[in-house]
C-alpha cells in the first residue's frame, strides 16, 4: 500500500511539473515580439515611415484597437487586393483626421529600408508615409504579426511598398512589371512578400483560452498532490 502511494505521489508531482512547464511556455510566447522590414528605394532616403497599432487579431478574427473604432473600416471583409487598397486609403484619411493618434516613425536609410522593431505580437499594423512626399509618394502597408508561412510561424516580416519617385529630375514609379525597379506591396502576406493580396491567414499564438486551461489542470493536479500527501500524514499519526 505505501509503494503505491508512492507511485501516486510520483506521478501527481510529474504532472504538475509538465503542466507548470506548458504554461511557463504560454507565457513565454506571449512575451515574444516582432518586427516589420519595409523596403523603398534609395532615392526614399530620410524619408518618414510612422507605424500605427490599428487591431488585435484573436480567433481569426481583427477587432479594431480605441484609437480606430470609429474609422468604419472592417479589415475581416477584405477580400482582394483592392479591398485592402480602400481599407489603407481610408485608415491613411482618419489617421490625418486624428493626429492625436500615435504611431512608431523611423527614417527610411541609405538603402532604401525602414526597419520595425520590438512589436507586440497577435496586432494588425499600418506603416503610412509622414514625411518626405517631396521626394517620393509611399503607399501604406499593412501587415499582421506573426503571420503562418509554410507552416512556420514569421515574427519578422519584410515586404517591399509601392512607391513614385515625385522629384521634378525622374518620373520613374515602382511597376510590378517592370524588373529594373523594386516591385510593390500595400499588403504584407509573408516575409519578402511581393503579394498585393491582403493575409488569409495571419497566426495567433499564445492563445488565452488555451492558456487558462493548462493553469486550471495544473491548479487540479496540486490539489490532489496536496490532498494526497494530507490524507497519507493522517494515516501515519493513527498508527
């Protein structure tokens, strides 16, 4: 009787152990970040990307975040690349409606990149042009972190934007069809994605329901390690 006490104990406290270990892996997912590469041209150089939090993504599903619930945009209809191009165009025309709305800017370098980093992930994003219009014209780009490529899930994502060069010297614009120039994107579908396509399948990770129920088993199995252990010291003091 008391070696198969032992066992239960054994196995109660292995349980416990794999269950803490699941949940301390949850959690460690939900404090991994992201980051968003957005590529321009040379000529984009010092030019201002400002990068907004527009929406949560949770059960396949975008909620707009309190800064843009009244924009009447539903980024869940979207359905083509069009679709996307009127969602950007009206986030772009709210966004300049309330510039009390903050965002993340960063300056585009000498390669033509701006780079985004340290973002929180399971969010719908915008990057929109504000500063260097002068120069060259960048349309928006939206992109949802992490996103599932080929089964593996990308926290850092690059796409290349679509862009005009507007200097009075060139007339050259960015044209999908043309190889001598950077092809464009004003959705980000995957890494290094040339797609206009909005995400079919942006990923949730570290989903919360999942989480509450690894803690409530492993709350369950420390109860009954405890009662155990409760039940076996009572059964010593009697004898």
């Amino acid at each position: 009787m008391k070696k198969f006490r032992n066992k239960i104990i054994a196995l109660c406290l292995m349980l416990t152990a794999i269950c803490f270990t699941s949940v301390f892996s949850a959690y460690a997912v939900d404090s991994q970040s992201g980051s968003f590469t957005i590529k321009v041209c040379p000529e984009a150089e010092s030019a201002e990307l400002t990068l907004y939090n527009i929406a949560d993504y949770k059960n396949s599903e975008y909620f707009l975040n309190n800064d843009f619930s009244s924009a009447n945009v539903d980024l869940n209809s979207l359905k083509n690349s069009d679709d996307a191009a009127k969602a950007i165009d009206s986030l772009q025309k709210y966004i300049s409606k309330n510039p009390s709305i903050k965002g993340i800017s960063t300056k585009i370098d000498s390669n033509g990149v701006a780079v985004f980093s340290g973002l929180d992930i399971n969010k719908a994003y915008l990057a929109v042009q504000t500063y260097g219009q002068d120069t060259v014209e960048i349309q928006g780009t939206f992109v949802t972190i992490p996103y599932l490529n080929d089964g593996e899930y990308e926290y850092d994502v690059s796409a290349v934007a679509k862009y005009e060069i507007v200097s009075p010297s060139s007339d050259h614009r960015s044209d999908p069809s043309d190889e001598s120039s950077p092809q464009g994107s004003s959705v980000s579908q995957s890494t290094d994605t040339e797609s206009s396509e909005p995400p079919s399948n942006p990923v949730l990770t570290g989903d919360d329901a999942a989480k509450y129920i690894i803690i409530g088993v492993a709350v369950a199995v420390s109860l009954a390690v405890i009662i155990v252990l409760v039940v076996s010291s009572g059964k010593k003091k009697k004898k």
